[in-house]
C-alpha cells in the first residue's frame, strides 16, 4: 500500500469520524472544570475508540439514507451522553444538558468553517482539493471565539434545569443539527450550488447562536431564582435569629445590671482594686449600646462580645437612628452579614497582627453612610464587583455580598467596595427618605 493510499484511508477515516472529535472538543470546553470521576482519562480513552470505531464502522455500511444518517448521529449522542455519565460526577438531566449545548458548538463550528472554506474556494484564494485542510484550520478560531462566548459564561455555573425545558432543547438541537442539515445535505451539493448552501448555512449558523444563547439564559434565570430562594431563607433565618439575639441581650444586661448593684453593695469588703477590676469585667457583658435603633443596638452589643473574646479592637461610631425607614429584618441583614464577613476575614489574620473592626453609619448630603473596616490577610479576588467567596463550594456560597446587595438595591441604594494595602472597605450608600431627613 503506498503512501497516498494510506493518506487516502487516514483521510476517509477522519471524515467518517470527524464529528466526533469535534464533539469531543466541544464537550470538553463545557465541562472541564466539573468534577471529574476515578480514572476518568483511561475511560475517556475507552468510549472515543468504540465511539470512532463505531461511527467508522457505520458508515461503511453505505447507508446514507436521511433516517440512517439521522439514527447515528442520535447514537453518537447517545455515547456522549454515557461517556459524560461515566466520567463525570453528574446527573442524567445535566449530561443531556451538556450534550444539546456541545451538540450545538460543535455545529456552529463546523457550519462556520465549512462555508468559509467553500467561498475561499470558489473565490479562488483556496485550491479545490485544499479545502478540507482549509476546514480544519478555520475550526481552530471559530473554537476559541465558541467557548469565550458560550461555554466561559456557564463555567462554576449549577445546572438544575426542569426536565421539560432540557427535553425541548434536546429536540431542538436535534432537528438543527441533525435531521435539517441532513435533508438539506443529501439535496445540495457546496461547490456547485453554493448560493443555495450559503443561505441555508447562514441560518443554520444563526440557529445554532440561538441555541446556545437561550441555553445560557436558561440557566442564568434558573440560578437567579435559585439564588433567591436562598436569599429569601436565609432573611427569614436571620429574623428569627434577630428576636433570639434580642432576648439574649435583654437577659445579659438585666445579669450585669444586677452584678453592679451587688459590687457596689459590698462597700468596704473589697478594696478599690478589686471592685475596679470586677467592674471592668462586668462592663465587658455590659451590652446596653444605644444608637437610636434597637436592631442595630442588638446586633453591636452581640460583635462587641465576640471581639472582645477574639482580641479584636471593636470601634464603632452609629447613628442609628438614620436607618429608622428600614425593615428590622433588614438592617439586621445588612450589618450582620458585613459584620460576619469582617469578622471572618480577621479571624484569618495571624494573631500577632492589628485586628481591628470599625464601623460607621452617619448622614451626608441625604444620605445614609454605612461603611465597616477591616484587615486581611492574602489575596482577594473579586467577582462582579463584589469580593468573591473563599470557600471551595462558590455555588452555595457567597450570599452575604449579594445579600447586602440586594438589600441596598430595595431601598435605592447601592453598594462599594475598595481594598488597599490589605483593608477592604465596604460602604453602603442609601438614600434617606425626605419625611425622615426634615424630621431630624
């Protein structure tokens, strides 16, 4: 066998079995960060060789029908799909999402590349017989592009779609890439009607950009909603946990209140010394703060105690009365979750560090000013303009910043954020209701 004709053979092997690899391709940009199951490159390797052999030994069957073309690119979906399942740790909903939206790239990118070859070929810049190296060579570009625009976007994204909606897009994806071209295929020849092959290929391209962007829609509105029940759980949590705190600082103070009188009591049986220093303990529990608002006079008294534990230097400047048109689940919301987030940032300082915690809520301009500082030790990496989460599990975690967030967005305010030389600042700026404002 000479060399052309082993050329010839490597080159009808790769054409039978193309889509595959481009598949392959394409799957793999969606899914790569996924967690992955034991030894998951040695049964990779074991479902594309059965996957090449058996598409290869499909179409040397000869049957080139529309429902024989269409009944193996459903088995080679169908041995996708198994591959996803047996190397990754997903479920079944969430492979068949995977494969409707590789299906689609891998389509986009192949519809791309092919009418870019033939029109480089019939307007002369490209050789007839070079236009599947041409093929090949555009594909490179169209991938890059496909997975900065379409497969980036889902990266660290849940997938938990319903059932009837991935069942919709796999039907859709099936008709486009699948039964459509190849009615369209079998009736039309590239290099000879390619007028006809560009408009049909044009809308193919067009169809396919649709798919994948309703696909990442889909799951942006299912993590949106997702994201909103938790937010909304964790609001409701933080009410009940605003009354139980409530009745916490009402029993320490009534116990230091009643501490006092008894050291003042005891007259001459200690001596000054003493009774200072069992004052100076008893002031520690004193959680009688007094900012005008009775939820942040809670909370304050609640991260007092903590610092105090923790060795951190609590320094606070509140008006709280400012926040009297606010909900108190919702000041309680706020101030805690950028109070915890602060606290845990200094909790991963090194203990010889300067741990300090300040906060400030006071009026300018109309405006209610929150802002709370804090060190930090490492690097913090943002996302979306708000510090991202760091802890492994960024799909369930990370709503104390977007609560924050969604809280200022109620009242028409918004949120900052700056760090400099290891201190995050963050401020909350919310406008005061006029009524209020005069009142003051």
């Amino acid at each position: 066998m000479g060399i052309d004709q082993g050329l010839g053979m490597l080159v009808l092997f790769f054409d039978s079995t193309g889509m595959v690899v481009e598949l392959g391709i394409a799957a793999l940009m969606f899914m790569w960060w996924l967690p992955r199951r034991k030894a998951w490159v040695l049964k990779s390797a074991l479902c594309f060789s059965d996957m090449l052999v058996v598409t290869y030994a499909w179409s040397q069957w000869g049957l080139q029908s529309l429902w024989a073309i269409t009944a193996q690119n459903i088995l080679v979906y169908a041995l996708v799909v198994a591959w996803m399942l047996w190397c990754w740790n997903i479920n079944l909903r969430q492979a068949l999402f995977y494969v409707v939206m590789s299906g689609a790239l891998q389509h986009l990118v192949y519809r791309g590349a092919r009418i870019s070859s033939v029109w480089l070929s019939v307007s002369g810049w490209v050789a007839v017989h070079d236009v599947d190296v041409m093929y090949a060579v555009l594909q490179i570009p169209l991938y890059i592009v496909g997975y900065v625009i379409f497969a980036r976007p889902l990266v660290k994204q849940a997938v938990m779609l319903k059932g009837h909606s991935i069942f919709a897009m796999l039907v859709g994806m099936m008709l486009c890439v699948s039964v459509f071209t190849n009615i369209f295929n079998l009736s039309v020849t590239p290099m000879h009607d390619y007028q006809a092959y560009t408009v049909f290929s044009l809308f193919d391209f067009v169809t396919c950009v649709f798919m994948l962007a309703l696909g990442i829609e889909l799951v942006g509105k299912q993590q949106a909603m997702a994201d909103s029940a938790i937010l909304q759980q964790l609001l409701r949590q933080q009410k009940q946990q605003l009354e139980s705190s409530k009745e916490t600082i009402d029993v320490i103070n009534v116990k230091t209140h009643d501490l006092k009188k008894q050291i003042s009591s005891l007259g001459a049986a200690i001596s000054d010394e003493q009774r200072a220093e069992l004052t100076d303990l008893v002031e520690i529990y004193d959680s009688s703060v007094r900012t005008g608002n009775e939820t942040i006079d809670v909370l304050l008294a609640q991260k007092a105690l903590l610092c105090e534990q923790r060795g951190i230097q609590f320094d606070r400047m509140v008006d709280g009365s400012l926040l009297g048109f606010m909900s108190p689940a919702d000041i309680y919301s706020l101030l805690g979750n950028a109070l915890d987030n602060a606290l845990e940032a200094i909790g991963r300082m090194p203990q010889n560090s300067l741990r300090y915690l300040t906060v400030r809520i006071q009026e300018s301009k109309g405006m209610a000013i929150i802002r709370v500082v804090n060190p930090y030790a490492g690097e913090l990496k943002m996302l979306d303009g708000l510090p991202a989460t760091t802890k492994e599990d960024v799909i369930n975690h990370g709503f104390g910043m977007r609560s924050i967030k969604l809280i200022a967005d109620q009242y028409g305010g918004y949120i900052s954020v700056a760090t400099e030389h290891n201190v995050f600042k963050l401020t909350v700026i919310i406008p005061v209701p006029q009524q209020q404002s005069q009142a003051r």
